[in-house]
C-alpha cells in the first residue's frame, strides 16, 4: 500500500503499469530458486474418495462455514475498503495507505502468533477471543480519528486476521489423512465469501454510506461466537 499510494502520488494513476516491474522481478527469483525442486508428492497411502471425504466433515461444515462467512465482512471491509474509508472522513491518501500497511503487518503478526498460542492453549478458545475482541475494537476504531486510529487498526490486524490459520491448523489436525482436501474447500470458501462481502459491502456502502457498512462489518462478527463452541476439540492421536 505505502508503495502504491507513493507511485499515485508522484505519477498519477498512469504510473501504476511500472509497478508490474515488482511482480516481473519476484516470478524470475521464484523460476529460479523453485526450478529444480521436485513436483512429486512421497508416497503415500491413497486418500478416501472426496464423497466419503465430504460425509467425515459434516459435522464440522456447519460451524466453519458459519464463522468463515461472518468473518468475511470485517476483512473484506478492512482489506478493501479502509483506505477509501479513512478518506471519505478527511484522511489524506498517504494515510490512508499507510493504515492499510500497518493493519496487514499486524495482521501477519497475529497470525503467527495465534498459531503458536492455540498450540498451547487450544483452537476454540483462540477463536473465541479472537472474535470477541475484534468486533468492540472495530466499533472503538469508528468512534475515534486522526492518529489515535492506529494503535486500534494494529488490535484490529493482529485480531480479526488471526482466524482464518487457526480455522486451517484445525481442519489440517482433525482430517491428517486428508489435509489437501479439507485445506483446499476451506480456502475456497474463504475466498468465496470475501468476495461476496466485499460485493455486499460495496452495495450496502452505496446505498446507505460506508460508516453504515463498516457498522454492520463490525456487529457481524458476533453471530459467530456460538458456532465456535460447536468445533470439535483437538483430535487425539
């Protein structure tokens, strides 16, 4: 974002096509460290089939489904729309883009944190916590500005981007013969659901106002809290 809102300002939106120059650059690094690294997974004992996959996950679609969906509004209202947020209320683009900066770095924090933490402590009580502090602190960053935002953007990112590793170290952990799976629906639905929030969003932005949809971002995240008593504790081994 800082690089971003940088090129905007010196050069206009018409500068933006240089910044392909990074992506170029990052693809020729990764051709030639990844070139000679092997493609073949080890054998191993063949996974069920997806049916019988699907049957063993049952009990757990429910409430996964629903926490991953609630949690879609507030990150898609953070990860999208803060920046045009921060200066629908007075924010210079500068700002707005470092504010963006700063709750993503958080949020890479909180997620290596609360892997590590729910290690020790469990998934559903890093999950609840998670969601419980993330909708007030989304309620306290609207009612404040200017400078005082930041320290309640880095709670933010370090709380309400920390559940989506913590919901994939449980799926991992309860399904270990069929990790792939369980791993690839749970990112499928993680990007299904953002991308209908942020549609949501937008379209509830434009009727109302963004203060209104960063609002119903914020009480969403509650309607959750429930399901996560419905996850299973860890599996035994």
């Amino acid at each position: 974002p800082l690089i971003i809102v940088t090129t905007i300002g010196l050069v206009g939106l018409e500068g933006m096509p240089w910044l392909m120059i990074g992506g170029i650059l990052a693809s020729v690094v990764l051709y030639v460290r990844l070139r000679d690294v092997s493609s073949l997974a080890p054998t191993a004992k063949a996974p069920p089939q997806w049916r019988e996959a699907l049957v063993a996950m049952r009990p757990l679609l429910v409430p996964v489904v629903g926490i991953t969906v609630v949690r879609s509004f507030m990150a898609a209202a953070l990860s999208t729309y803060l920046p045009l947020f921060l200066k629908s209320e007075g924010s210079n683009l500068w700002f707005a883009g470092a504010a963006l900066a700063i709750f993503e770095g958080a949020g890479m924090v909180g997620s290596l944190s609360a892997g590590t933490i729910s290690d020790r402590i469990g998934r559903r009580k890093v999950l609840a916590a998670a969601m419980a502090l993330a909708s007030p602190l989304m309620f306290a960053f609207m009612l404040t500005s200017g400078l005082a935002r930041l320290p309640l953007l880095i709670a933010l990112g370090f709380t309400a981007l920390a559940i989506m590793p913590v919901m994939m170290a449980l799926l991992q952990e309860r399904y270990p013969e069929n990790r792939a799976m369980a791993n690839g629906m749970y990112l499928g639905l993680s990007f299904l659901s953002n991308a209908a929030a942020t549609l949501a969003l937008g379209i509830l932005a434009d009727a109302f106002s963004l203060r209104v949809a960063f609002t119903v971002s914020a009480a969403v995240p509650l309607l959750g809290l429930p399901l996560v008593a419905m996850l299973p504790g860890r599996r035994k081994v």
